[in-house]
C-alpha cells in the first residue's frame, strides 16, 4: 500500500496537524517509458505556507484534498525509462508520497558518493542555490563589507554566512537562541551572532555587532528583525528579499516602519527574488558549492526527523525555529 499527504484544510494562522491528512492508496505500476520511484528524503520548507492559501502568488496553490508536493529524494526501484535505472536517486519537485511514477522529466540524477543524499536537498540543491545566488547577484559582496544575515542558523541562512565569509565579508547572524548563536560563530565562522529574542534593543544590538554599518541584509524574516537592520544600513546598501518567515502565519497585514526615507538618503538598493529568476545560472552555481563543500569551505548541517509520517509535524516546527539547519525527513 502507498501513503499519500494531503491538504486537508488551509490554515489559518500557523499549520495545525489538522491541516493535513494521510489518505492509503494502491501501489502504482510504471508504464513505458515511466519509472516507479521510493522516497528518500522530503525537504520542508517555510515557502510552503503560502502554497496552502488561496492568495496569489508567484506559483500555484495547493489544491485542497491533493497530495502536497516539494524537494524530494527518491530511489529508482523499477525502470521502463532507458534514461534511469533500477538504483539510481533522482532529485525533483515530487509529490508526498511514499511511491510514486514519474516518465523521468525534470529528475536530476544525483551522486552519493559525491555528497549525502540529504544535501542535494539543502547545500548542493535549492538551499545553496538561494544563498549563492541571492548573495553574489544582488549582494554583490566585497571584501571587509559588513553582511547581516536573518534567519541565520536557518538552512538559507546558515550557507548564505558562511559564502559571505568565503567572499571575504564581516559576516553578523541574528537567530533565536544562545545556543545557534553560539554554532554560527563556533562551526560555521560568523564574527557576531545577535540573539533576538534576549536582545532589548534589536537596533542598538546590531549597531554594537556592526561598527561600520551594514552594507548587505539577507533578509530571511521580515518583520521588527529587518526593521531594526534597516536604521543601520550604509550608503549604497543591498538588501535581498528572500523571505518573511515571521510574517507567513499572520491573519492580517502587519504594518511597520515606512522604509522608503531609508532607503533614498542611503541611495540603498531592496531588491526581492525568487530562485527561478536564476535558472540559468544553476549548474556553474552548484559545481562552485560542491567544490567549496569537498574543500571543507562550507559545513553542511542539517535537521534530520525520521519517517514518512512525520512530515507534517517537521514543516509545523519550523516555525517555532526547531530546525538548526536545513529540516529534511527521512523515509524509511
């Protein structure tokens, strides 16, 4: 028998278990030219929150009472497919469940004895691709600039510091907790760490951790996080718009600081993206991370929860910041 994830309900506020539900179906057969897949891995990701709304966006709903889709790992177990074979793991955007047929169109064959399967996922899939690109073509970082990274011990986060201290930046990380602020500096070289939550004053804590302003903001949150970076940024600033995790479970438009002023007298750049404006530039990006990745530049860490079942759960954590690293499940 084959478990499926659906959307059972759109959530109001932040996911509820109830929002999900498992439904059994049959073992699906491959016909020509199709291969019968087993899943791997599941990467949760804070994007998908705004999937489950009916609000427009920059992709498609989920349709209620369909199985939810994301970065999957999935092993090959039969193949009609003369392009993949019996053994091979495919990464792609796949649908939650435990087998399913695919004819093999946008599966990329990955390698793991070149990298842990899990990281074609995060570091080396779309994780790495956001913090690389985001980073090298808004940010444009020079060296002994000053780089605020939000949502720092978060998958993004976490590879967005470390490429920015490969580039030769003066790399500041807010998150959550001592004990990430603590690995930021510790494993992965940021040269200040804020913990958000026991700062008083997020504004003056970022002045004190950037003594000559800041001139990149990687903002993964939004919120009175970036507001607090904002009154700090430099003439000529770059502030990249990757995410608002602290605004996905609102019920209401929040209001805050009008940023323009800020903006203008700094001659300061916000520019927000999505990764698939830079397809194109995919696989020169990954064979740069895999090199940093085998030269021990870049650490690779992640939030492993075991099985299929537990997916739900895993996506619902992130937004209460469990995950140190990238959140992926791993099935069977």
């Amino acid at each position: 028998m084959n478990k499926i994830i659906v959307l059972n309900s759109r959530p109001v506020g932040k996911p509820q278990k109830h929002d999900f539900k498992f439904i059994i179906d049959g073992m699906p057969i491959n016909g020509d030219g199709e291969v019968l897949m087993k899943t791997r891995f599941v990467s949760v990701d804070p994007y998908l929150r705004g999937r489950m709304s009916e609000a427009k966006s920059y992709i498609q709903p989920f349709e209620l009472n369909q199985p939810i889709s994301s970065g999957i790992i999935a092993e090959v177990i039969e193949s009609n497919n003369a392009k993949l074979a019996k053994g091979d793991f495919v990464s792609g955007m796949l649908q939650w469940k435990e087998y399913q047929v695919s004819t093999g169109e946008n599966l990329l064959i990955v390698n793991p004895e070149v990298a842990p399967l899990s990281a074609y996922l995060g570091i080396l899939g779309m994780t790495g691709l956001t913090a690389y690109l985001g980073l090298t073509e808004i940010g444009k970082p020079k060296r002994e600039e000053t780089l605020v990274v939000s949502g720092a011990a978060g998958a993004v986060g976490m590879v967005t510091g470390q490429i920015g201290k490969i580039l030769g930046c003066h790399v500041v990380g807010i998150a959550g907790t001592d004990d990430k602020c603590e690995i930021l500096k510790s494993k992965f070289g940021f040269d200040e760490a804020i913990n958000y939550n026991t700062s008083k004053n997020i504004r003056k804590a970022i002045a004190m951790a950037c003594p000559n302003g800041v001139d990149i903001y990687f903002d993964n949150v939004g919120g009175d996080i970036s507001d607090g970076v904002l009154v700090n940024i430099n003439k000529y600033a770059r502030v990249i718009i990757c995410g608002a995790i602290s605004q996905y479970n609102a019920t209401s438009m929040p209001v805050g600081p009008r940023l323009q002023p800020l903006l203008l007298k700094n001659s300061a750049l916000m520019q927000g993206f999505i990764i698939g404006n830079y397809a194109t530039k995919f696989q020169e990006a990954v064979k740069i991370l895999t090199s940093w990745l085998k030269e021990g530049k870049l650490v690779n860490h992640e939030t492993i929860v075991e099985g299929f079942d537990q997916i739900p759960q895993a996506f619902i954590d992130l937004f209460d910041g469990k995950n140190t690293g990238k959140m992926v499940v791993r099935v069977g």
